[in-house]
C-alpha cells in the first residue's frame, strides 16, 4: 500500500541473511603431557564440552607438527602409542567447532624413557591369512620378574592400531 516491504517470516531460506556468528573456539586449560612408558605419551586436558581438541605432535628429525589425533573435548584425554624409547617429541593442542579452529596451545614436551625390551619386528603376509589384525606381545622377564611389557595390534599394511 504504501510501498513498505513486507517482512520475511523467521525460517525463511532467504540466500542473503547473513550467517550466525561461529561460536567462539575456547583456549585449552590445563594441559598435562607425560610419558607412561618407553613407548607411550599421555596427553590430558580440563574437558571442553563443546568443541573438538586436535593432538599436534613434532617428533624426532620432524620440521613441523602433524595431527596425530581428535578427540571430543568433553573426553579429556589421549594416549599416544608405538614412539619410540629414549626419544624427545612436542605435543600441542589446538580445539575446533565445526570448520573453525583456535590457536594451538604452547607446546609441551616429553622424552619417552629407553627401554630394556630389544627392538622387535613383526611381518603380516598381505594375502594368504583370513586375519585383518595380528596381536602380539613381549615382557621382559628379569630379576625382578616382569618388570617391562609391551603389547600390540597390527594390519595388514603394518600400522599399529
């Protein structure tokens, strides 16, 4: 009537209305990084309800950090697996709701312990078996009778799991 648009309806699926904000990525508290064993890394965090934490780890001879693993920040914590004894690594973690991601925090490090177990190598034939996983283990039997031991899954490709 007197030429004032009409008002679209709350839910409409107009193309121009601008995108909700992102919700904004949370810093991570209280990070602990501490190895467990030669082998192993444990990595802990005060849990984040709402985002998602990634695991940034540099090793050994590595220029950068890669993504070793993600987790629901509501869980709180990860165990880092098969590094190698007697070695430095740097873990850092950096939280992400839906695409958008924060800044990683600082970087912690960690040398895992040496280890007395000898270096151990397992071969899984790529055809032939009807086994998708192999489990094995050792222990290191000594004076003080199972002192150290380790366990594992490997498939087909020889990627721990």
């Amino acid at each position: 009537m007197f030429g004032i648009p009409l008002l679209q309806a709350c839910g409409s699926d107009d193309s121009t209305s601008p995108a909700p904000p992102p919700a904004a990525v949370p810093n991570i508290k209280q990070i602990d990084v501490a190895a467990t064993s030669a082998r192993n890394v444990r990595i802990t965090w005060k849990p984040e309800a709402d985002a998602q934490i990634g695991i940034q780890r540099r090793g050994p001879g590595d220029t950068g950090f890669a993504e070793v693993g993600r987790r629901a920040g509501s869980h709180g914590r990860f165990l880092d697996l098969a590094l190698d004894p007697g070695q430095r690594y740097s873990y850092r973690l950096v939280a992400c709701i839906a695409d958008t991601c924060g800044t990683p925090s600082a970087a912690f490090d960690v040398t895992t312990p040496a280890s007395e177990l000898p270096p151990m190598h397992v071969t899984v034939p790529a055809t032939g078996t009807a086994d998708d996983i192999v489990v094995f283990g050792t222990y290191l039997v000594s004076e003080t009778v199972f002192e150290e031991g380790h366990m594992a899954a490997v498939d087909r490709a020889g990627r721990i799991v």
